[in-house]
C-alpha cells in the first residue's frame, strides 16, 4: 500500500526492450498474432506472489508497439497499479514503460486513462470537502493528512500552481493513522473549530473534539477507501482522474483539469 510517497519513487525502475531471457521483442506496429492471458490466469499467478493481499485484476491488454508484452491493470488492496506481463502470463515486469524518443512516461499516462474515479463518486466526494482555498470554476480535491511531510511540502508549489491556473482547491481530511497517531483528533478539531485553508496551511488546526467532526473524518475515511486512495497526498481531478503522491513536476496536475 502507497502512502506519503512522492512520485519519484515510481520512476526508479525502467522498463527496457532487452529483456532477452523472457523472449520478448521490440516491433514497430501493434503485434496481430500475440495474445494476452485471461484476467483469470494472470490474478492466479499474482495470488502465488502477493500472498493476502486483495487482487483484483481490471483488464489485460496488449501494449501498442511491443510484440508479447501485455498490460495488466491491477488494484492490490485497492490500490490501483500497471504491470506488464508477458503473453504466457508466467514472467512479470514491473516499474515505468518510457518513450526515450517522445520522452514520455507511457505507463503514467495509461494510467491517468485507467484510474478514474467515476462521476457517482466524484459527487459523492463534493459532500466531503472540509476545507476550500477559492480560486476559478476548475476545481481538484486534494486528499491530505494533517501530520504528512509529502503534503507539507506540496502545499506551497500547489497553491502557486492554483493561481497561476485559477483552480479552486477543494481539501478532504484523511487521516493515516498508521503512521500519524494524531492526525485523526487534528483532523476532527479542524471540522469541529471551521477551521480555514489559511489555519491549515499555517498549522493551527485547535484541539477540539466533538462528535459533528468525528462524523465527518470517519465518512470520510470510508468513502475514501471504496474509491481506492491509500495514500496522502492524492489528488483527484474535476474529471475524476487521479495523482498519487507529489507529483515530480507540479504541472502534470493540468491533466486533472482538462
């Protein structure tokens, strides 16, 4: 499970066209005669590796200009993943497929395609938003944790990107306790004192406790969860796709807006 990660972390890995031992080769065109393994197979043999984790494979594809290399659109525990398999289903790739030529991120960007919060829920979350820095009629939701060190330090390229783009940023409180003990009685004092954007940002969340804002972060929490965000920050755009973390270039938050 992803949490406060930024998205550098999922850039350490790149997948190159030389993986000689699994037999797969580059082609120019879409390959006509490979086919892909069922979900069925491929959520088979993950379950061997992956162990109690929830598996759920979404779809298997063939990727566009490789011959025997197949997409599979997974979410494990949730958490909504690419990965590359090869056409037996036996050999697993993991990491970010890369254009050198185009310098293009072709597993980020099938995955702003794939991972999209639906319009049901994207109305859902409109009942949720806690906090509001007010800009233009665009609008993201920013899912963050009081006590995240990732989500401190987006704060300030995020708001400059907001009004250099008039974007309204619509804020909803979910804490990780996990890893921040006291990021939940921060976040219910929040929704208890109305709180604003600016005692946010400057950390003056209050300390009380009542049972309006307890309501609150634990709907919250659960909504969160049946859309899949396992971690802080996300970002969730007006046309429900998604960002996981601190993106490495704040302007790839224009694709939530478009």
């Amino acid at each position: 499970m992803r949490q406060n990660s930024t998205k550098g972390d999922k850039m350490k890995k790149v997948l190159l066209c030389v993986l000689l031992l699994v037999g797969i080769s580059c082609s120019a065109v879409d390959s006509k005669s490979s086919s892909c393994p069922s979900k069925e197979k491929v959520q088979a043999n993950l379950k061997n590796v992956i162990g109690d984790a929830s598996i759920e494979v979404v779809n298997v594809t063939a990727v566009k200009g490789f011959d025997g290399i197949c997409e599979a659109f997974v979410k494990i525990d949730g958490d909504a993943r690419i990965l590359y398999i090869d056409k037996s289903g036996r050999y697993l790739l993991t990491g970010n497929l890369i254009d050198l030529v185009e310098r293009r991120n072709i597993t980020r960007d099938r995955m702003y395609e794939l991972d999209v919060v639906t319009s049901d829920y994207l109305k859902k979350l409109e009942k949720h938003v806690n906090l509001e820095y007010k800009k233009g009629s665009k609008f993201i939701y920013v899912i963050t944790d009081p006590d995240c060190p990732v989500c401190k330090r987006a704060e300030k390229p995020l708001i400059d990107w907001a009004n250099k783009n008039n974007v309204t940023l619509k804020i909803l409180l979910y804490p990780i306790e996990s890893l921040h003990p006291d990021a939940y009685a921060k976040s219910v004092a929040i929704v208890c004192e109305n709180r604003s954007f600016v005692d946010y940002i400057n950390r003056n969340f209050g300390n009380t406790s009542c049972d309006r804002g307890k309501r609150a972060i634990d709907s919250n929490k659960e909504l969160l969860g049946e859309i899949g965000i396992a971690g802080t920050p996300t970002f969730i755009g007006m046309n429900g796709k998604k960002i996981t973390g601190l993106p490495s270039d704040i302007n790839e938050l224009d694709n939530l807006i478009k």
